[in-house]
C-alpha cells in the first residue's frame, strides 16, 4: 500500500479528533482512545502481506504495552489539575511512560 495513502489517512484522523475536540471534548476523547493507530498498522501490514501470527504477535505486544501507556494520560491530566504548565506535565508523562514502558518489557522477558 502506498505510503502516500497511509500518511492521509492517518493525518485525516489526528485532525478530525483535534478539530471534534474543539466542539466536544467527550466525544473527541472517544474517538481517541480507540485503537484507531494499532487498527490501521494492523490493516496496512494485512494488505502487505503479514501473516496471521505477525498480525497475532504484534496484537499480543500492543495489548501489554497498552497497559504502561495509560501511565501518560494519569500523569498528565494529574500534573494539569495540579497547575503545573502544560509542557513540564506533558514532559513528565512522557518520561514516567517511558519508565513504565522499560519496566513492563523487562518483567515480559522475566515471564
């Protein structure tokens, strides 16, 4: 599948959330925490060719690291309630994911 077309369609769904947020941060919210982003990897790697357990691997690993990612969003929506700025809240969401992100992947290779 073209490149092009996987750049438009996933640059169509980052805007139609930003833009749906400015009318309704609920429903902008919803169509966020999808999983429109494994959802379209998952279809672009099917017409690539993947095989079933590519596909079934890579819905194994999503489902693990979703886990630590929800991190971000605790950290983050905490730190703006707080009154810290945006961008030292976005930072260490970033940053707290990341460690949840390393910590989950060692105690995956642990089991």
């Amino acid at each position: 599948m073209s490149v092009v077309i996987k750049i438009i369609v996933s640059a169509m769904l980052i805007t139609a959330i930003s833009e749906l947020a400015k009318r309704s941060h609920t429903l902008a919210g919803m169509l966020a925490s999808l999983p429109l982003t494994s959802l379209l990897a998952l279809i672009w790697l099917h017409f690539e060719g993947s095989t079933a357990l590519q596909l079934a691997d890579l819905s194994r690993q999503i489902f693990w690291l979703v886990l630590p990612s929800l991190l971000f969003f605790v950290v983050l929506w905490m730190g703006l309630e707080a009154g810290w700025h945006f961008w030292l809240a976005l930072g260490l969401a970033a940053m707290s994911t990341t460690l949840a992100y390393a910590l989950t992947l060692w105690l995956l290779k642990q089991f």
